[in-house]
C-alpha cells in the first residue's frame, strides 16, 4: 500500500511559559511571513481562492499590529491568528522557551509568582476523614484527577451550594499543594456546576461542569476529564469500558459479546505502530472469527499512515483508491525530507524519504510526486469473510492521518463510521517545524497538497459519519449505541 510517510498531529500548537520575555515582533512576524510564503505547500491555493489584493491587505493590518508588540506573548497571538488565514489544522507558531538550559531558575520564578495564591489547609488524608463522617455528601467532593493533577474538593463552609477544589499534587512549579484550582456553585438543575476555573497561568476562566456517567464519578470542564479517586464506586461494565478510553495510552482489545468486539485506537503516532500491530496479532483469531468489530479512534493525535496499514486487512472489500500527494520543492523541505531519512529505521520510508529530497533539490519552486498517476491502488488477494460488519466511532478531535484512515475505511463495504463529523485537516498536509532566528518562537506548516482539491476536500469540513450521534447520547453510550446498531443488523442479515 502506498501512503503518506508522515501527516502530523492535527492541532499541535506548542505553547510554553514565556514568562516575561520579550520580541522583536515585526522582525519575526516578517521572518514567519517569508518562510511561510516560501515552502507551505497550502500557501498558493489559498491565494488563488480568496485574491491577492485580499490577502496583501489582511497582512498590512497584521503588518502593523506587530510593529506595535514587543511581548512574546502578544506577539504569538498576532502570529496565529495571521497564520488562521489560511487553514485551523496542521498550521500553528508556538512560543519556543526562554532559552535557559536549567530549568530550575524558571521553576523558582514561577513558584515566586504564585507562592501566594488561596489555599485549603487540607492534606489528601485529612480530606478523606472529613468525608468519611459527613452525612449527604455532595457527589463533587472527593479525591479527582487528570492527567495533570490530582485535586480535592469539599465544601467551602459559607454555603451548602459553594465547593472548592485545590490542589493534592501537581507539578511543584505553576502549582503546589493545598492552593485553589477551581471554585464550583452548583446550578439551579441540581446536576451541573458554574465554575471559576484556575489555569496554569492562574487566570480566571469561566466553565461548566458536568457529570457524564450516572455513578458521578466522571466530571467534564474545562475540556478536560477529571476521574474520582475517593469515595470508591463500583462502576457499570459500560463505565469501565469509558475509563478504559479516556485513560489507555495504548491500544486494546476488549470482547463486548459474542457478536461483538471492540478495539481502541488512541492515537496514530508513528511510535504506536508496534503496541498497534502487537494487539493485532494476540487477537488475530477473535478477529477474524467474530461478526462484528468496533474501532474507535476519538481523541485521535493523528499521526502516520504507516501505523494504521495492518488494519485495513481486517475491513477490506475492495480495491482501495487513494489520491497522492504533491510535494513543494524547497530547501527547506528537502532538509526535512533528508532528516527522515537518516531517522527511520524502516528502510523502506528512509528510501521514499531520499528519493522525495532528492527529486525536490532538482525541482526547487515547483511541485513534485513520485508518480506519473494521480492516484494510488492498493489491492489485497483475499477479503477475510469475519468480520462481517465493521464501525470506526470518530469524533471532532479526529484529524490527519485519522482522516486518512477514514478516508480508506470508508471504501469498504463493510465499514460503517460512527459519530460526528472530524476535524477537516487533512488536503495539506506533512508538517515541518523551523525555529524562529531569534529562537523565541517554532513555526509549524505543511510541506504536501493533496491532488483530491479543490474537487473533493476535507479541509475545515471533516469527513462526515454515516450515523450521526447527537448530543442527547452521553459519550459514555456511544460503545454500547454502535454495538446495539451493529447486533441488530447482525439479526436482520441472517
């Protein structure tokens, strides 16, 4: 199968603490605006959407904003939203760092600035006895935590309807134990919360707070999941399975019933290949001797094409057509591409890699591809009769290369997709990162131009589901929903 050597992480907007740093905004908005215009292989086709005249005035008004800026902060902010011109997905500038090798004066700073911020005067053990003699608890209070923090939450004392959340263990830098993370009121519906939520900065946002599980042991805010740790609860099967997917950093397998089985997918990362085609390969007769399979990609990272490849057998039908990529010539391309090849242990991805920068350095300014067709075939021998029925959940989190699977699944007649529409980030594609000469900030753009535009584009669109799940289905259901359509067609077929 031919495919794409890398489609990078969809929303990948690097953002490090900037402190109190300073810029040169107009030296480096000029220096982004060149290096743009010069090797993003989107650059052009949005010019020739929306005008020249359009584009040269939406860049004087950005022109002189940064000519105005002299914080880094400030700065990054005019950057990106010069750069959303063009696309939301696989685009971005990130704040690159303070350019101090240690660490620990930055951690010192930072402990400075926020040394004085409110606290609970509570340990994790002192919070557990106060709730193990309290009568009718609120279910907010409790031990939680996410990937970043652990956090507890009790009542504050002045009101039966006020709960504090503060901080057990964190990063010991931007925060430290005992001080507040978030204040929550519970709201007239007695089942969400309105909260003051305290971001690693420390500045106030505004949120919702919501259960999503019926045992209240998952709570949504922020755009972030926070799990209970204490009181203990004994979850439901289906609860079980969604802790599994919010948690898991790497695939698994798990068997929902006898017609049914499910397997997790939680990011395409090219180093999740292996962990991808290890679960493959334990579960190779479940598989293929079950009716039907459920795959769920939400959240996906994106990632490369390559680590996805040795699941097609298991949904494939028929021939599989996919447009190939242009490549734009560039030297600085051509160093990224010469980069891959000296990384990648794959010989075969190191020999695409060295053909593309060499082609490149023999084309420069033009678009290249390594075939004389505009599309690719990939055709396997045997269609595998199990499974019968084949559905791949998605969500808006989904883009790149997890578009990219889609794209392909989506040809099988076996293949059914689950959810809401993806991201749209996926025509331009196979992203570089170059430093700012200041060294102050990372630009990211994409190096390829899907042949499928402006024809048939996804692009800030996604590719859409065949069964569309709406709001009024808890996330936590969307397993049991897609195996519940599944088995019934499952019946209805024999």
């Amino acid at each position: 199968m031919k495919k794409e050597l890398f489609i990078l992480g969809s929303i990948i907007i690097m953002s490090f603490n900037a402190l109190s740093q300073e810029c040169n905004c107009s030296e480096s908005f000029e220096w982004m605006i060149s290096t743009f215009e010069k090797n993003d292989a989107g650059f052009q086709y949005v010019i020739d959407k929306k005008g020249l005249d359009d584009y040269n005035k939406f860049t004087a008004n950005f022109k002189e904003k940064a000519n105005n800026v002299t914080s880094v902060n400030d700065c990054h902010r005019i950057m990106l939203d010069w750069l959303h011109y063009f696309r939301k997905g696989h685009i971005g500038v990130g704040i690159k760092g303070t350019g101090v090798k240690d660490k620990k004066p930055i951690d010192d700073e930072t402990r400075q600035k926020y040394k004085n911020e409110k606290t609970i005067d509570l340990t994790d053990k002192q919070l557990i006895d106060i709730l193990n003699k309290k009568q009718n608890k609120n279910p907010i209070e409790g031990i939680w935590s996410d990937e970043k923090y652990t956090i507890g939450i009790i009542n504050n004392g002045d009101s039966n309807n006020k709960y504090t959340a503060f901080i057990i263990k964190a990063d010991s830098a931007h925060w430290l134990p005992k001080q507040v993370k978030a204040e929550f009121t519970v709201n007239n519906d007695t089942k969400t919360y309105s909260v003051n939520y305290y971001a690693q900065d420390h500045s106030k946002q505004i949120c919702q707070a919501k259960f999503i599980n019926e045992s209240n042991t998952i709570l949504f805010l922020y755009n972030d999941y926070w799990i209970q740790q204490f009181p203990d609860t004994i979850l439901t099967k289906n609860e079980r399975l969604f802790l599994s997917f919010l948690k898991e950093k790497h695939p698994f397998v798990e068997k929902l019933s006898d017609k049914t089985i499910y397997l997790r997918i939680p990011s395409f990362e090219y180093n999740q290949k292996e962990y991808i085609d290890s679960v493959l390969s334990k579960n190779d007769k479940l598989i293929k001797s079950t009716p039907n399979l459920i795959i769920d990609i939400r959240n996906g990272t994106g990632g490369s094409s390559h680590s996805w490849e040795n699941i097609i057998p298991y949904l494939y039908t028929n021939t599989i057509r996919d447009m190939e990529n242009q490549y734009l010539a560039t030297e600085l391309n051509a160093k990224e591409y010469e980069s891959y090849a000296k990384n990648f242990k794959d010989t075969s991805i190191s020999k695409r890699c060295s053909n593309i920068a060499k082609k490149m350095r023999e084309h420069f300014g033009e678009f290249i591809t390594l075939s004389n067709q505009k599309y690719s075939i990939y055709t396997l021998d045997k269609v595998f009769p199990y499974p019968i029925k084949v559905a791949v959940i998605c969500n808006k989190y989904n883009g790149s290369a997890d578009e990219g699977f889609l794209y392909d699944a989506k040809q099988s007649t076996k293949v059914k997709v689950f959810g809401v529409p993806t991201m749209g980030c996926f025509d331009i594609s196979n992203v570089n990162y170059v430093n700012s000469p200041d060294g102050k900030f990372t630009l990211h753009y994409c190096m390829t131009k899907s042949l499928s535009i402006p024809d048939y584009c996804i692009d800030d669109i996604g590719i859409q589901p065949d069964y569309f799940i709406d709001d009024s289905i808890k996330e936590e259901d969307w397993i049991e929903y897609t195996k519940t359509v599944l088995e019934q067609q499952y019946i209805k077929n024999r």
